[in-house]
C-alpha cells in the first residue's frame, strides 16, 4: 500500500511523491537489456569468446562448478577471510573511535595516525605484510581488517562527536556515570552514522579481499580467478567477480536491515 501525506494547500491527502507501483521491477529493466546485449554481441561474434565470455556459458560454468565443488569450496575460504578479517577490524576501528570521540587525549593520541593510514592504498601494503606475516593467511586476513577498521573507525568518531551536547548536559543534570553516559546517550547517538560505516566497511572488506587472494592464494576465490587467468577461462573469471558482487550485495542487505530495525524510531521523522 502506497505512503500517503497530506497537501497542505488542499488538505487532500495523495500518494507520497516518488511513489511508483512497480519501481522495483523497472529497476531489473536496464541490467537485462545490457546481459542481451551482451549475449547478442557474443553470439554474433562481435565479442570474442577469448575477450569475454556469453552469459549462456558463464551459466553452464557456474553450474558445472557448483556440481563438482569447486566454487562452494571457494566461497567458503573467501567467506572464512572475509569474516575472520571484518571481525578484528570492526572490534579495532570501533574501539578506537570510542577511545577518540570520548577524549581529547584520545584523539591526539589516535586521530593521527588514522588519518594517515586511511590514505595508503592496498597494494602499497601488500610487501610490509609479506615481510612482517609471510604468504600464508596472515597478511591477506590482516588487509581485509585494515580495510574495514578504516570506514568504521572515521564515521563511528563522527558519530559520536556529532552527538548533541545537550544531551551530555541533561546527563550530568540526572547525575548519569560515565558508563551510563556512553551507554545510554553517547552510543545510540552515534549508532546512525556507525550503520553508515558498517555498509562502507563491508563493502571495502569485499574489495580488500579480492587484492589479498591475488598474493600467493592456494584456495578461495581469488585462486579461482588467477587460475583460470592462466588458462585464459574468461567464463572462470566472470563467475568469481559475480560471486564476490552477489556476497557484497547479500551483505549491504542484511546491513540494510539491521539499520531499519535498528533505527525504526527515525521513521516518524520522515514525510
């Protein structure tokens, strides 16, 4: 059922503007055209199959892989990376956020240094890493932590610095601990703009993963990719990308969710 408000030069009440019956399924519109396109090009030959492979085959390959194996294998490495890396990252960039935005201390201490390491590349880190955890899972489960505690660490500060000063007053006026302070005022506060960095955070995570598993994978997704890179299976190579596309997809969805029940007291302030 469409939202509804009301005009306030007739008083009528009408369909919220932007509403449109079907709009999800116009949005499927442009990716299919383009996937026809696609096979249509490869089909007639204008793309070779050495450059890019036709979805038809990209299909039959997924499903060949699934069949022996292969991908389920692979997925399930990258996801064990993927997690074991998000969870040290998230736990040290929002731990540090809260050392920070609670200080000033903490922040000179703190923001500095985040500052600058936001601005270093991944590749720039892939040789430290080697040097300092070898070309084992260490450095790749360290690059998706690196990645992800960036994100997460910039807007869970600006978050809590961003949280009314008012309310720290009427704090101090109930005679509010420090614990309770955090608990109660300064963490909700900051919980909007955390969300915001969480979806940002999962999706460099999947980003990072992709340039760790290029460093010496002997499994995972990104083996399956440089494999068949080796053996020019561009079908091979299709099908990893989509699959960390999908995982990245499935993942800002369940963020998604999180934030709408989550922050379901922020709906009464929309139109």
């Amino acid at each position: 059922m469409p939202a509804l408000v009301q005009r306030p030069d007739t008083g009528r009440t009408v369909p919220r503007s932007g509403f449109r019956p079907g709009g999800a399924w116009l949005r499927l519109v442009s990716p299919l055209v383009l996937v026809a396109a696609w096979q249509l090009a490869s089909s007639t030959g204008v793309l070779p199959e050495r450059l890019l492979a036709a979805p038809t085959t990209v299909v039959a390959t997924t499903v060949d892989l699934l069949r022996d194996g292969t991908l389920t294998d692979a997925v399930t490495v990258s996801l064990q990376r993927a997690a074991l890396g998000f969870v040290i990252g998230a736990t040290a960039g929002i731990g540090l956020a809260v050392l920070a935005g609670l200080s000033r201390f903490g922040e000179y201490a703190i923001d500095p240094p985040m500052q600058m390491l936001r601005t270093l590349p991944f590749y720039g880190l892939i040789p430290l890493l080697i040097l300092w955890f070898g070309i084992g899972e260490l450095p790749k489960i360290a690059l998706v932590a690196f990645g992800v505690s960036i994100p997460l660490y910039l807007n869970t500060f600006a978050g809590i610095r961003g949280v009314d000063g008012k309310l720290a007053e009427l704090a101090r006026v109930q005679r509010l601990s420090k614990p309770a302070l955090v608990r109660h005022i300064v963490l909700p506060g900051a919980l909007p703009q955390t969300l915001v960095g969480l979806r940002q955070a999962l999706g460099v995570a999947w980003l990072a993963l992709i340039v760790a598993e290029q460093v010496n994978a002997d499994a995972g997704l990104g083996y399956l990719i440089n494999n068949a890179r080796d053996f020019l299976r561009t079908d091979v190579i299709v099908v990893g990308l989509l699959v960390y596309s999908v995982l990245g997809l499935i993942t800002d969805a369940a963020v998604r969710l999180i934030e709408r029940r989550a922050l379901a007291w922020r709906r009464g302030f929309l139109n």
